[in-house]
C-alpha cells in the first residue's frame, strides 16, 4: 500500500486494487459514515505501511453491578443515592469514554456506550489501546475501589467479516474475563489469553521491545523467532500441566538466544545486551524468570506480529 498523508482535503482510504476512497476529516462528518475497510486501513497507514489491515470489536461492562447496587450503599440506601451512583457509572462512558474517542481514537464506531457497558468497533491496533486506556482510567475514576471493576473482551475481525460473528467473538472474550480464576473479574481477554489490567501495561511494554527489535537496522529479531517464542510458550504450559519435557523451553530458547539473536561486534563485545536482558526473564532458571510474563506471552508476540506483517 502507497502512503498517504491526512490534508486539508480529507482522509484518503484504501479499498480494493488502486481505488481510493477520499473519506473527509472525522471530526467533519455530519451524516456521512466511514467504511469498515477504511477505519481498518488506518492502521497500516498509521504503521508505514506494515501490519495487517484488520478490525476489534470491544465490548465491556462494570462487574457485578448488583452486587454494587445492592451492597456497596448498605444501610445508606435511598433513591437519590442510587440516581447517583448509577448516573457516575454512566458518565464515564458517555462522558469521558466519548471524548477519549474523540481526541485520540477517531477512527473508532461507538455503536453504544452507557450505563455500565460499551460495545466499540476500531481499528485493531486502536482497540488494543483503547482497551488499555479504559482499564486504567476505570480504575482511577472510581478511586482505586477493588470492589468496583471492568471486564473487557476485544476479538479481531477482517473487515469484510459478518459483524455479527465478531461481536459473538468479543461477548465470548468478555466471558472468559470474568471466569479468571473461577472468581475475580477486572480483567481484559485478547488473543485467546485473559489477563489483569495492571498485567496488561507490562506486556505491552514488552511488545514495544520486540518492536524495536524487530526493526533495528540488521535485526536479528524477525518472525521466525517469535513463532519459536510462541513453541516455547506452548513447552512452558505443558510444564505447568506436569509434562516434565516442556521445562526443555529453558535450554532450548537460552541456546537460541545466544546463537541467533545476540550481537556482538569484531572485539566480542554484546552489542544488544538490554535487550537481551529482557528476554532473559522468559526463560532464565530461579528469581528472574518472569512467569506472568510467559503465561501471556500470546498477547505481545500476536500483538508485534500483527503491527509487522508485511514489513519484514
């Protein structure tokens, strides 16, 4: 896909072959509407070019809102009270959830948002962040109120995809958020791995260092490696299953790491150790081995993939 540069004459968007779409500025549309194909290819456009040009539907809602409702206000309980807490609970999603929209993810469907849930459609790479955002906004916006929480879902769609299936997908996802554990919620599931929110700012922390990785003039970082991350994600699960041959993951990635991603100059010295550093904590033996961190791997190797496809 050529560039191209959002001017004064509006958003140009790619459909099929060499046709083009001019869609006008978002914040300019009355009672025009943006195709799925366009506001999916912005993230490409967004991304030099790279990455796959797919849709997130995102549907979340308050955790057990009853429970709120009915315990949370105790003997204090009147009409007003209520009126009041359940018109806080809505103005984070009609007031400061729309206005985020607004400012920073415009290429986003609001289909609803209210009440106490959203349903979303965007960008996938947007989505993804978007997400983020919410978590830790909620989080803040009720003062930190472990009894108070959000779960999310978010499923990734092609844009020519039956909507109605990707929603059925993200409702599935939002599912699974609130059956972590068997009993606490205040999660966010995306590709097919359920984490907490405050998991979820370290994982995408990892990402950005496979990204860069992954894009560092003669990188050796490329996606062949990150399918091997993914193998020796899949050994470490089988560990933790009793399969005593999955702990083989330590050994295999320590050796792959020093054969195929370190980099060292003519004197022998390491020239990428930071990052070295960081993926040693997937597979180091002892305190340093980071087990949040390949529990989840799925998330930021999915998510560095889907941004590089086609750029390398």
């Amino acid at each position: 896909m050529s560039e191209h540069t959002l001017n004064s004459y509006g958003n140009p968007c790619k459909l099929e072959g060499d046709k083009e779409e001019n869609i006008p500025i978002r914040k300019q549309l009355v009672a025009k509407y943006l195709t799925f194909q366009c506001i999916s290819a912005s993230t490409v456009r967004n991304n030099n070019g790279k990455g796959v040009d797919h849709l997130a539907v995102i549907k979340a809602d308050v955790d057990d809102l009853g429970f709120i409702f009915s315990k949370g206000l105790r003997d204090t309980f009147s009409i007003s009270r209520y009126a009041s807490l359940s018109r806080m609970l809505n103005y984070f999603f009609t007031g400061w959830l729309i206005e985020e929209i607004r400012e920073k993810f415009p290429m986003t469907y609001t289909v609803y948002a209210g009440g106490d849930d959203l349903l979303l459609i965007a960008p996938w790479e947007d989505a993804l962040r978007l997400g983020c955002q919410i978590g830790v906004k909620f989080k803040s916006y009720v003062g930190e109120n472990p009894n108070i929480t959000i779960s999310m879902g978010i499923n990734l769609m092609r844009p020519g995809s039956p909507v109605k299936l990707a929603i059925q997908g993200a409702d599935d996802n939002l599912v699974k958020s609130k059956e972590t554990d068997g009993k606490s919620k205040n999660s966010i599931t995306v590709f097919n791995t359920t984490v907490k929110w405050d998991e979820l700012r370290e994982l995408e922390a990892f990402m950005k260092a496979l990204n860069n990785a992954f894009n560092e003039d003669d990188a050796k970082v490329n996606a062949s490696f990150f399918y091997r991350l993914l193998k020796y994600h899949e050994m470490y699960l089988s560990s933790e299953e009793g399969i005593i041959e999955g702990l083989k993951f330590h050994s295999l990635m320590t050796r792959d790491v020093r054969r195929n991603i370190e980099k060292k100059d003519k004197q022998g010295n390491v020239l990428n150790q930071t990052f070295l550093d960081i993926l040693s904590s997937l597979y180091v033996v002892g305190t340093g081995f980071n087990k949040t961190l390949m529990n989840n791997l799925k998330i930021p190797v999915f998510w560095t993939l889907y941004k590089n496809r086609g750029g390398g």
